[in-house]
C-alpha cells in the first residue's frame, strides 16, 4: 500500500488520527463490511445507507483517504481507497457503491485546482462529492465572473451525505462559437437533493438521487475549463506540485474507470460468499443427496467462479499499481495510451467478475436462493444496473478499446 511524500510539515494541519496507516484503515473496513450484510434490505428500502453507518465511516477515517495532509486528510493514495472500497463492497454493493462514488472526487480536486481553493472545498478535512459526467443546466456570468447555475443533474452517487458536488455544464465563451464543457465543484449550501431514486433495477441504495440547483452562485476559481474525463496531465498538475505527491498528477480517466474494475470485484465477492454459505449449509436436489460441498458439480462450479473472480481482483490490484508507478515515473508518462491501457484492462475485470455471477453463481444457486432480497438475486440486480452504466456499457466496452489502439498506433481522429 502506498503511502504519500507530504509537504513540509509546518503546512500541515494534522488529521484526527495522525498515526493511523493504511493497513490499519483498510483493516477497519473489513471488520465493519460483515455488518453491513444484514442492513442491505434497509439500505435499498431507505435508497442510501443509514446514518449510523455514515458516522461509522466518518470516525474509521473513510472520507479522509484521498484528502492531502496538509488539510486534514490522511493521503494515503488509490491503493488504499481502493481496497476500502472492495471491502466495503463485499459487505453491500449499494453501501460501497455510494462510498466509492462520494468519496473518491477528493483525487480530481487535490489534483487540479489551486492551492487556495483546495483549502476552501477540504476546510472540515473530509471530502463527499459526488459527480456527473454529462453536462447539464443553464449559466450565467456574474460582474465578478462567478457561475449562477440552474438545473438538475442526474446519477450523483454519493449525495446523500454530500460536502460538495462536482458536476459540469455547457458555456459558450464567445459569441457565436459552439457550448464547450466547463466543470465546477459547488458547495453544498448552493443545491439541493432530490428524492428521485430506489425505482431502479439494482443499486437501489446507491443514493444516486439528482441534484438541483436554482441560482446557485459557484466562484469561478471552483470551475475549470475542461471536461473530467479530457483532462490531459502530461505537463504536470498543480496537485502535485502543491503536494509533492505523484498520485495527485495520474491520470483522471484512468482513476475512475479503476473505481469501477474495484466495485465489479467488492459485487463478485459478496456473490461467492453467499454461494459459500449455501454450499455449506444445503445439499443438493437429485439423488444421492450429499452437502453442495461434497458434490462435484458444485465444486467446479465454486471453483470455476472463485478462480473467475480472483483473477479480477489480482488484476485490479496490479492495474492500481501501475497506475501508482507511472505517476511516480513522471508527467510525461500518464499517456493518453497509457489511461486506455489500463481503461481495457478494467474492462476485462468487470467482464470476468460478472461471467463469474451470471454464468455460475447466479443458476446454480437454487430458485429458492435468488428471491427477491436474497443476498445473490440483490447482486444479480446490481451487477445488471451496473452494465447499463455509461461509463461501462459505452466507454469501457467500446470507446476506450478503440482509442488504445488509436493511442498506440498513432492514429488521429478526423477532423469535423
């Protein structure tokens, strides 16, 4: 597990546990997730995970991993985040899927934005901001240059327990000239939750309600001129200059698109472990009945599904780690064929984790096993929300294998 390099420490304002390392905090993850099995009827019932929960997280020091130091924040890099992330995960994928999609925001606002700003957005020292891609409302410039912002935004996992909301929307900065995207981080006195979600196929207690705004005024030094998912590093990021730190200059996209390859692997587990306890506690249907565990078909069927999801996760372990070398290498190494190397590396774990679910676990179970609100049939649902995800079901699928070839062999796209 990584471990930042802070800057001096006269700039740094001490988090509530300056001692703790990330094996500790990963290890306070995995002892809460068992806990959290119980509570994934509610959790999808309430469309986010409860209070308490939340206040757990908060004192484990969860929505500190990716803040810097010098704010309050613990800094310990993707890494941890990440296995935090697949812990929790395995416990309820609604529960993780909120966490991972609140949280980990903290890396693009450490990465890109100026020193001042970031210690306005991390002044308590955590960090919950939920994002959106697609670019939606209306604007208008203030005397001061300011953003007032109206609309709805969609899919903002995270928001519940929100500080902040990191979202994008079209700006046409000169007259005449085509809408350009223009990202913004808005505090949370300026929007409002919308109670629109749990209707959903799966991912019901995601809390991925919309957003709203109406005349919301965002200072401009909260906004960048750019889409998330088209920021280019290769020249260096304020981020790490600010902070000494490499993994605040990796590659956004590439960060992301790793969230999800996490999230497949935390779903994949929380599947197999349920078929796990099936195996142990019931026998099989047809004559000679015997325990699942003494059967062969079941064995290989475990096995199969087991080794399926183990080879995602060394997978997404590795991808993480050469995400965290090539930051280390420099800024001239996080390519744009680098981020879609490691982009279609993730799409292969999600593809090996779901195979894993839909193709064993998932039939082979028992009909009794897959009701609805049994812990399988909830991650069959969720799995299957999760492939309608743009991100996956367009960007990892498809637009990502294309560009890595484009990348690698130096092919330009077409002018319009």
């Amino acid at each position: 597990m990584s471990v930042a390099t802070n800057v001096p420490e006269y700039a740094v304002v001490s988090p509530p546990e300056p001692g703790l390392t990330p094996a500790e905090i990963v290890a306070r993850a995995e002892a809460i997730a068992p806990t959290l099995v119980a509570r994934q009827a509610e959790t999808e019932q309430r469309t986010f995970y409860a209070e308490d929960t939340h206040e757990e997280f908060r004192r484990a020091g969860f929505y500190r991993i990716l803040v810097p130091r010098r704010y309050g924040g613990y800094e310990f890099g993707i890494d941890t985040f990440m296995r935090v992330t697949m812990a929790l995960t395995r416990g309820c994928p609604s529960t993780g899927w909120m966490y991972c999609l609140g949280s980990a925001h903290a890396l693009i606002v450490a990465s890109l934005f100026d020193d001042e700003t970031q210690a306005e957005l991390f002044a308590s020292g955590e960090f919950i901001c939920p994002a959106t891609v697609a670019p939606s409302g209306t604007n208008e410039r203030t005397p001061e240059g300011d953003y007032v912002l109206s609309g709805t935004w969609n899919y903002c996992s995270g928001s519940p327990y929100a500080t902040h909301f990191l979202g994008h929307t079209l700006v046409s900065h000169e007259e005449g000239q085509p809408p350009e995207p223009v990202m913004f981080v808005a505090p949370r006195s300026e929007w409002s939750r919308l109670s629109d979600w749990g209707g959903q196929l799966g991912l019901k207690g995601s809390g991925s309600h919309s957003i709203t705004m109406d005349g919301a005024r965002v200072p401009a030094r909260y906004t960048l001129n750019t889409h998330v998912s088209q920021v280019s590093v290769t020249e260096g990021t304020l981020g790490r200059e600010i902070h000494g730190n490499p993994e605040y200059g990796g590659g956004q996209l590439s960060f992301m698109v790793i969230e999800d390859a996490a999230l497949a692997v935390g779903m994949a587990r929380c599947a197999l472990d349920a078929y796990e306890e099936l195996m142990r506690t019931r026998s099989t249907l047809f004559p000679p009945q015997v325990p699942r565990a003494e059967d062969a078909d079941y064995q290989y069927w475990y096995g199969e599904a087991a080794s399926m999801i183990g080879t995602g996760e060394a997978a997404v372990l590795n991808a993480i780690q050469q995400w965290i070398d090539i930051c280390t290498e420099g800024a001239h190494a996080v390519t744009n064929e680098q981020e879609m190397r490691l982009a279609s590396i993730c799409h292969q774990v999600v593809n090996l984790c779901w195979h894993a679910v839909e193709n064993y676990l998932f039939p082979t179970a028992g009909s009794s096993a897959v009701r609805q609100g049994q812990r399988i049939e909830r991650v069959w649902r969720d799995m299957s929300m999760f492939h309608s995800h743009a991100g996956f079901a367009v960007f990892l699928s498809t637009i990502a294998k294309r560009q890595y070839a484009k990348a690698r062999f130096g092919i330009q796209d077409a002018p319009h």
